[in-house]
C-alpha cells in the first residue's frame, strides 16, 4: 500500500500532462466473490490488518493479541497487544479464518518464498485508536531488533549497519538504506541479498532511497538533492531540497527523465514486473514507462484530496482511495481510466452490510483481487472508528 506523503525519511513513501486523443475504455473485471478474512480469536475485531494478497490469493498480515493494560491519553486504562503474523489461505469460501504464527513478532515485509522481514518487541505494544487502518505496519527503531525470519529461525541484519528494509522481491533480494556510521539515521541506499550488504550508487544526490524492487531486481526510488540560499543581509541562510525519481538497473543508478512539472519534489514509489513505474509528484500520480510519463488524472471528490495508492500490478492496474476525515472513495485506475470502485462492485452484486461504507483497496494482485475493507463510526468515545471488517475481493476473469 503506498501513502501518499512529503518526501521525508525511509518508511515514509511517496509516490503529468500527457493529454491523448482518445483515452482507451477500461473494462472494469468481469465479476467478484466476497471472502470476509475472520479476525483471529485472540484479538479484538479492530487489532488485525491483512496488508498483502500473493498472485494465488494467499493474504498475509499482522495480528494484535491482547495483553493487558497499559495507561493511555487522559489517563485512562487502554489493553495492550502482543504482534504477531497472521495468514489467510486462498480460499474463496465466504469466511477464511487466519492461520498465527509465533507471538511477540512484529512482521513488515514478507515474500512468496516465506522470507518475511521484521521487529522483536520488547515490550507489550499499546495500539490505540488509529483506524481506519490503510497501511501496513512500518519498522520503528523503538520496536526492537529487525530480522529477517525464514521458518523459525531469525537472522538479524549486518551488525553495525543500522539497515532499515524498505522492500523485498521473491528472489530474496532486500533493498533500503543504512547507516554511514552505526550511530547515524539510515540515508545510504543500499541492498541485501544472501546476508551480503552492498551499497548502491548515489549518483551526485545527498540521499537516496530504495522505496521499490521488481522480479527483475530493477530498483526504484527517489534521491535529494540539498541546497543552501544565498546568505541573507544577517549572513543567514536557508536549507532547501528537491527530490527526484531514480532507478538501479544491474546496480547503476539513473534519474527518471519526467517533465519539468513535476519537478522539484517528485519520486518513484512502485515498480512492477513489466517496468511500469509509480511515481507522485505535488499531490499528482503519474506512470512511467520507458521514459513516457502518463498523468493518472485522478478526479477529486473533495477539496483537499489525499490519495492513497496500491499497485500498479503487472497489468498496470492501480487500486487506490481518495480520503478525508469522515469518507473515503475506492477506486481503480484501469488503461488511463479511473473507475469508482463502490458503483462497480455495487453492479457486481458485492456490497457490504447495511451501515458499513467501503474504505480502501490496500492491496492489490496480478489476477486483479483485492484486499478492501469496509467499515463504520462506533459509539467508543476512545476509538471512535473501531468497527472495521477486512475482506479479499476474488476477482473472476
């Protein structure tokens, strides 16, 4: 799932005019099935968040298992939760329940071999009103040691490297950024593959940063570039920065030529297996492709949109959402066409239960499933959004 944000550290993704004269029809998939993915029965409905469908169906996440008490905001008396990993099998029955693996491990990244990247808590983890959930969860430096686990065995990342994973392709190959010294945040790029860590090029950037790796190991991201205004009349000067989309290909870095609009502050944030990269620049989407740049052209439903996106998968599909405080507007983004998910669904049959509204598509595979949810406002005054209900949209051809 891409969020849409400033360009500002690892962990914080962030995703012109190319006008045709006749835009392609979007077909729209065919027909859906509905699987509710069913909580784990050691967590509350609201402490669950499936974040990634495989191209067979198989969906992985993570699990909140209560705890106990902790205190919270306002002095009040909050459960806290133990992570760990959860499973929904491919089924397409009206229910899948998941499939726990060990408590006290908070998993982030994970692939189809089984090879899933994340954090040792050490501590019960408080989680508190934080929905609607869009996201996976991210790595926190105050989470504990990151590892890469495979079965039950935990590997910890090169000593000394402080090396923050950003994503990890099926052949095993990590990519983010670590340390220039043990003690420093994260800003080098960098990859790990087979316990190796090797440093990418950084071109005459001042940062860079993996956000995206495609089966190909074709990487992408954004650097930064910082400059420094003129002194002013007190000798004082001003930090500026821009961002820029790049892209390793064989380990060799090169910037993304897109059009001038979009610069000082674009970056790429998804690449899939035909080369189609995702990249955002000031509150727009585009599409990049071998050195064309097609504008997603997203109509707004309110004034101040924000966008959330998953995808594209190797069709070039992009499921996505536009939201605000109080409504969210599912849609997908099919051959230059936004089509408002709730109307296609709704002509499909598939429409959640009465009171419940659609939230997001986080997620989004090859076959065109999708992992959505939907949910509705509950009358808890501490989390007022606690009702939620994940399913995976099974799509037919």
């Amino acid at each position: 799932m891409t969020t849409i944000a400033p360009f500002q550290r690892p962990g914080a993704l962030a995703l012109g005019l190319i006008l045709l004269a006749c835009l392609p029809t979007a077909h729209a998939q065919s027909s859906y099935t509905m699987t509710v993915l069913s909580k784990p029965s050691t967590t509350d409905a609201t402490r669950y968040i499936p974040w990634q469908i495989d191209d067979l169906g198989v969906v992985r996440g993570v699990s909140y298992e209560r705890s106990g008490v902790t205190w919270g905001y306002g002095l009040s008396l909050l459960y806290t939760y133990w992570p760990q990993s959860a499973t929904w099998a491919a089924s397409t029955s009206a229910t899948v329940k998941p499939t726990l693996g060990s408590k006290k491990f908070l998993p982030v990244l994970t692939n189809k071999q089984g090879t899933t990247l994340g954090q040792l808590p050490p501590r019960a983890w408080a989680v508190t009103g934080m929905l609607p959930l869009f996201d996976k969860a991210q790595f926190a430096d105050q989470l504990g040691p990151r590892v890469i686990r495979q079965g039950s065995v935990d590997t910890p990342f090169p000593a000394g490297s402080n090396f923050l994973p950003t994503a990890i392709n099926n052949a095993g190959l990590i990519v983010g950024a670590r340390s220039a010294t043990p003690t420093d945040y994260p800003t080098v790029p960098a990859q790990l593959l087979n316990g190796v860590l090797t440093t990418l090029e950084q071109g005459n950037f001042d940062q860079v940063t993996p956000r995206a790796v495609n089966e190909s190991g074709v990487i992408v991201g954004e650097g930064r570039r910082v400059v420094l205004s003129p002194p002013d009349a007190g000798g004082v000067q001003t930090e500026m920065h821009s961002t820029h989309p790049v892209m390793w290909v064989n380990g060799r870095l090169s910037e993304l030529n897109v059009p001038a609009s979009m610069t000082p502050f674009a970056g790429a944030a998804h690449i899939n297996n035909a080369g189609q990269v995702l990249i955002w620049s000031a509150g727009k989407g585009s599409l990049w492709f071998n050195g064309v740049t097609t504008p997603l052209n997203l109509q707004p439903r309110s004034s101040i949109p924000t966008y959330r996106l998953a995808g594209p998968n190797d069709a070039g599909t992009i499921a996505g959402c536009e939201s605000s405080s109080t409504t969210t507007w599912p849609f997908l983004w099919k051959n230059g066409v936004q089509i408002d998910l709730v109307q296609d669904l709704a002509s499909k049959g598939i429409k959640p239960p009465k009171g419940y509204t659609w939230g997001c598509p986080t997620a989004i595979n090859n076959a065109g499933s999708l992992i959505m949810y939907y949910w509705k406002p509950s009358n808890n005054s501490t989390e007022p959004n606690s009702t939620v209900v994940w399913v995976r949209l099974n799509a037919k051809p």
